[in-house]
C-alpha cells in the first residue's frame, strides 16, 4: 500500500442508449395519460426502450468500451469493474462479470452495487478508495438500466418516468488537488418501504401468485420520495462543498440524477444555485437510476461544457433510500 494517498480523478467517460424512443404521446396509446400531465409534473418528453436481445450488460458494455476508449486504456489496465445496477441480467452471476468477458478486461476483479438510482456514485466513492490506496490503478464503475423491464406498463403513476440506458467513468490517478476532492455517502434503511420492487427476492419468491399481484414491479411512494430527494439534496450538496472549504459560488456544473425536474429545480432553488450550471436531460431520456448521472456527465463533457479546473458536482437519490455526492475538479 502507497504511504501517500493517490488522488482519483475521472479520466475518461462514455455512454449509451437505445435506439428505440417512447415519446409521451406513445404512452398516451397505453395508459390514461397524457403529454401534458407528464411534462408539466416531471419535465419528461420522451425515454428510451433497449430492444427485447439487450440486457444491462450489453448496455454496460457499449458505455464502457466508450469510457476505455475516451480514456485512451487498453481494456487489460482495468483492475477492478463496478456495475451499478437495478436491472441486473440475472442474480448471479454478477453483471459486472459479463462486462468484464465482454469488455476483455482479463485482469479485472467485478462485482455488482445495490444502491438504486444512487448506484454510480456509490460505485464511484467505492472505486476511488482502491485508487487512493494504491491497490488498484484503473477501476471501471459503470451504471447500467434497464427498467422498462421492471416497469408496469398499466400503472401510469410509475410507467411514464423510467427509460434505460447506460454510462461509464474510468476512474485512475490524477495531480494532487485533482480529481475526486470530496465525497458523500448516506442511507436511510427507515425509508426502504418507499421505493421498491418487492418481489422475485428471498422475502417474496417468484411464484405465480406474486406475478398475479404484480409485485415484479417497481412500487413508489412518489410524493414521499420526491421531499427526501430535494432534502438530500440539499444536504449532500452542502456536505461535499464543506468538506472541500468551498461554496456553491465555486461550483461550475451541477449534474444531479435525472428523476424530475421540478426536483432539481426545487433543489437548486434551495441551495441558490443557477440552472444555467445544471445539467439538465431527463427531458430526453426519463430516469435512468443508476445510469442517469454517469449519462449526464458524459453529455456534458463530449459537449465541452467541462473544462480543465472546473468544480463539478455529482449527486445521486434513490431507493433504499440512498443519497451520495462526489466533488470533482476536473482533471
Ligand atoms: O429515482 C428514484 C427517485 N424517484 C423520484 O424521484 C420520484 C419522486 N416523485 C415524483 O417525481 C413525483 O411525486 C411524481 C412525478 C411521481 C408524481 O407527481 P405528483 O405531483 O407527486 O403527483 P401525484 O402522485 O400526487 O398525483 C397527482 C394526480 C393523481 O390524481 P388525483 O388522485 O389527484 O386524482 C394521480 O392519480 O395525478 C394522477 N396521476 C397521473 N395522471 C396522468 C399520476 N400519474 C399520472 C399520469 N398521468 N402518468
């Protein structure tokens, strides 16, 4: 182990989506909904949908080749991937596994990360530690979803939100005052019951009677999950900017996770942060979970709307419920 800590920074990043587009009017076809309802309560035009072959992990790895390549790595420098996922190709083997084959990273450890829409930036507090203690050099966290798979395609309080997707970030060495500068990470098991899909489990098998009840689907407490999601907000936000002796002032890009934007209105509101420095896109793509922040980050960057020093704030909520923040200085 290093005697100095190795600062982690993002040295590459990529994503990907689906070809095939569900706009609000198509869902207006399915469920008794409509455009305006949509847009007016959660800023969503339109999500994508993978085809019926694709799975999380072929999603996985288009964003994390893209990332590798970005990154200008083989795929053999890669020594531990982390997939940050809801929608797992199956419960075992991980779906960090299948990447690793896919992606040829032979020497690669890979595991899987449970924390919902929180996901990537957990994977990327988690990834980071191996960096800085030397024990790694590359590490490969990636976020990947595919939750119409998971979606009740008759419940119009859930169907309308979710699209799928995929991003990645190499994460590797960077100078000192680079890099990952502060990080977040919370839970509060206390609202489990708000968001989950309570079915197919240990606690409730997969059984004709529970596909009957539909409990193979996402279940949510909106209303719930929308006030813990602009408290936490606000909360991580603070806690990250604290910890770097910084002030919402120093920040140049906000990209928080894509679930509705009056939250992140809402939030940025609170934490008197201009919109203008907040990367906005689930107009286009819904929520992602996992992969909503690692999809954003990738636009912004290939966008050129992060440069060199910039303070880029990453913040993530979902169920558990979860909440986590990074702080990068762009590298
Ligand atoms: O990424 C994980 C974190 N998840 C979230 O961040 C989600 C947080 N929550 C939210 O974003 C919002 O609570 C929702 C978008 C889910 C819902 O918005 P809301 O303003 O809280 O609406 P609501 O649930 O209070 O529903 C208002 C009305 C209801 O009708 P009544 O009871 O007032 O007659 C719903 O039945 O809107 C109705 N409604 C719909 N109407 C048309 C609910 N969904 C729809 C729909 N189309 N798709």
């Amino acid at each position: 182990m290093a005697s100095q800590l190795i600062q982690a920074g993002i040295i590459g990043v990529g994503s990907y989506v689906p070809n095939k587009v569900l706009t609000n009017n198509d869902l207006e076809k399915i469920v008794n909904t409509s455009d305006e309802w949509i847009t007016s309560r959660t800023g969503i035009k339109e999500r994508r949908v993978a085809e019926p072959e694709q799975a999380a992990s072929d999603l996985a790895f288009e964003a994390g080749r893209k990332a590798l390549e970005h990154a200008g790595l083989p795929p053999e420098e890669i020594g531990l991937i982390i997939v940050a996922t809801s929608t797992p190709d199956m419960f075992f083997p991980s779906t960090a596994c299948l990447v690793q084959e896919k992606l040829k990273c032979v020497n690669a450890s890979a595991f899987d990360l449970s924390a919902a829409c929180t996901g990537f930036i957990y994977a990327l507090n988690v990834g980071k530690q191996f960096i800085n203690t030397g024990a790694e050099k590359y590490v490969l966290v990636i976020g990947a979803e595919v939750l119409t798979r998971i979606v009740n395609w008759q419940d119009r309080t859930t169907c309308v939100l979710f699209g799928d997707g995929a991003g990645a970030a190499v994460l590797g060495p960077v100078p000192q005052g680079r890099g990952i500068i502060s990080s977040y990470m919370a839970a509060e098991g206390a609202g489990a019951s708000l968001l989950t899909l309570p079915g197919c489990g240990s606690r409730i098998p997969l059984t004709p009677q529970s596909v009957e009840q539909g409990l193979h689907f996402i279940s949510m407490k909106g209303k719930e999950v929308y006030k813990f999601a602009v408290r936490v907000m606000e909360e991580g936000t603070q806690r990250v900017l604290q910890q770097a002796g910084m002030k919402v002032e120093d920040l140049d890009m906000y990209i928080p996770h894509q679930a509705n934007i009056r939250i992140i209105e809402h939030a940025a509101k609170k934490i008197k942060l201009p919109m203008e420095k907040v990367l906005v896109n689930v107009d286009r793509y819904g929520n992602t979970s996992a992969a909503s922040v690692p999809l954003a980050l990738d636009e912004a960057v290939k966008q050129g709307k992060i440069k060199s020093g910039d303070n880029v704030l990453l913040i993530g909520f979902g169920a558990g419920l979860t909440c986590a923040a990074v702080l990068v200085r762009w590298a």
